[in-house]
C-alpha cells in the first residue's frame, strides 16, 4: 500500500509539477515572444541578470516576484471565504485533468487508469467555470460579474460541441479509455496509413480544438475576459490569486494539448513503429510530449491570428454552427461504420 501511495506520489510529482506546471509558466514568457513575433515587435526583453537578458526569459522571475509582493486585497463583500476560495476552485480542475492522460505505454506514465477517462476529462473541465463564476460573484463587481455571466454562457455552449466532437471517437475504437484509445490509434489503415483520429475525424479534430479553446477563455473567445471593456471575472483579483487564474488558463492549454494528441494525434504512438520497452519508450514519451506542444503551440498561432469575436458571433458560431456540425460528424460516422460492418467499404 506504501509503495502504490509513494508511486503516485511521483507520477503526480514528475507529470503534473514538473512537466505541466514548468510549461505552463513558461507559456506566459512564450505566449509574449510569440505575439511579438507576429506582429513585428520585440516583446519583453528589459529583465535581465548580471547584464544578460537572454531574450528576455528572466521576464519568468519577475513575473513571479511580482505576483507575490504585490499587495493583495480584499474588495468589500459579504463572501470573503468564497473570493479567496475562487482561485482554487479555478486552478485545481485543470490539475485534475492530468490524472488520466497517459504519456506513454503502461501504467507508469499514467497517474490513474481510470476506465471511463474521456468522461472524466469532460466532468471534470466543466467545473472550470465555478470558479471564475464564484470568483465574480463574491468580488462584489458589476463589471465582475458581466464577465462571469459571459464566463457561464460560453463554456455551457461550447461544452456541448466539445462532447459531441468526441462520439466519433467513441464510435470507431469502441472504448472511453484513453490508453485503449491510443493503443488503437497504432494500427494502420490499407497497411501504410496511421489510424489516428485526426485520420478518421478531421472534421471532429477541427471543432473540438475549436469548441476547446473556447473553453479555455482564449482569443478569438475571450469575451470573458474584454480588457478593452474593463471586463473580466478577475476584475478584483490582485497579487497571487490572479497570478492562479492566470496560470489556470495556461494550464487549460496544455491539457486541451495532450487531450487532443491522446484522442487525435495518436498519443505516444510513433507512426509505423510497433513495441515497447527500452530507449523506444522513452521515444514514445518524447512523441507525446511533442505532440502536446505542438498543439499548444496551435492554439498560440490562433490566438494571436484572429481578432475577438462579438458576443453575438460568439453565440452564433456555437449554437447555429458547431452543434449541427457535430451532430452532422456523428450520423456520417455511424452511417461509414454501418457500410464498413457490412463489408460495403
């Protein structure tokens, strides 16, 4: 029992602190260098130590140094417990996500080998929005709660499309188990082509990062959060518990990264290559954490491509768009594997 306990430890430990909460932190500098790149500035590049700045990484510090000397406040409300408890209501779902997504074959790149993983990822990601609801609520704050009414809004519409984006892939590998997912995404089609669900799904691939970075509050779908309108569900937040809402939305692009690459990309699955075991699983590793960044790496390009939607747009792409879409996925999902059945295919 000892043993299970200390080796969950370390899963926890080496996946969630290490890998998630390094890269995550590490996006607030890159999300800056990238933005800057694209639009022909030089972004941040004054932090420096001993007279090297080093393309302005020492800017990670600072930040840190910041959030936690700046002072921090209470507004005047009657929900002190539940403004404070908002940032943690935020930030823990996020973490828990991490829980079922394997990073390689076996049990040891997998913190819980929860059978019903994919529904695990959808219950749980819902619970994003108490936080910054609450949060909004408890601050007291019209603009405050502007922002969380747009909060609440949004993620409800866009976590029906994400849902129904990932029936497909239910559909044809006949499972909810994320590591049976990927095991399934390492055969081949016609005996050369991957059978990996951006394959077999490109349509779902394409709405659920859609629906996905939606969900995650980024632009073009970050009405939640209108700095040019002086709206936002962090309005009254200061100090360490915005630098946790914030660090909560960077660690919702790396879990819509590695969700995407276990259900679409093939997780730790290296294309035509079979087996386990030695060097070729610290290379599966090594393709799953490439995988992941490179979709994190996506949703960066696209956030800083597309201009903010109006609330209207926002609405309407949901709702008259990508619901009919994805319900348009499932039927020709179920109708191709009905021919396929019956040998038709």
């Amino acid at each position: 029992m000892l043993e299970l306990i200390l080796l969950s430890v370390a899963k926890v430990m080496g996946i969630v602190m290490v890998f998630v909460m390094a890269v995550a932190a590490l996006l607030t500098w890159i999300e800056r260098k990238q933005s800057a790149l694209i639009q022909n500035r030089v972004g941040p590049n004054r932090a420096s130590v001993a007279g090297l700045r080093l393309g302005g990484i020492f800017h990670l510090a600072a930040d840190a140094v910041k959030m936690l000397t700046k002072e921090d406040f209470d507004p005047e409300t009657d929900n002190p417990l539940m403004f404070r408890l908002a940032p943690f209501l935020a930030v823990v779902p996020v973490m828990l996500l991490f829980a079922v997504i394997p990073f390689g074959p076996g049990e040891h790149f997998l913190i819980s080998n929860v059978g019903v993983g994919a529904l695990f990822i959808l219950a749980v990601s819902s619970l994003g929005v108490y936080g910054s609801t609450i949060g909004a609520w408890a601050s007291n704050n019209n603009f405050a709660m502007l922002g969380s009414i747009r909060t609440t809004a949004q993620m409800i519409s866009y976590e029906v499309s994400m849902g129904l984006n990932l029936v497909g892939i239910f559909m044809i590998y006949e499972s909810v188990n994320l590591q049976d997912i990927v095991i399934e995404q390492g055969s081949l089609i016609w005996g050369w082509l991957p059978a990996w669900g951006i394959v077999l799904q490109p349509l779902a691939f394409i709405l659920f990062m859609t629906a996905s970075i939606a969900e995650t509050k980024r632009a073009p779908f970050d009405l939640p959060e209108g700095e040019s309108e002086i709206v936002g569900y962090f309005v009254e937040f200061s100090s360490m518990r915005f630098g946790l809402l914030a660090l909560s939305e960077f660690i919702g692009i790396v879990a819509v990264g590695a969700t995407a690459a276990v259900l679409f990309l093939g997780g730790w699955q290296i294309p035509w290559v079979q087996g386990t075991g030695g060097w070729l699983t610290v290379a599966q590793v090594g393709a799953m954490i490439l995988k992941t960044l490179f979709v994190v790496w996506l949703q960066m390009a696209i956030r800083w491509t597309l201009p903010r939607f109006r609330y209207d747009q926002l609405m309407r792409l949901g709702w008259q768009y990508l619901l009919p879409l994805s319900l348009l996925n499932i039927f020709i999902t179920g109708v191709v594997l009905m021919f396929v059945e019956q040998g038709r295919i």
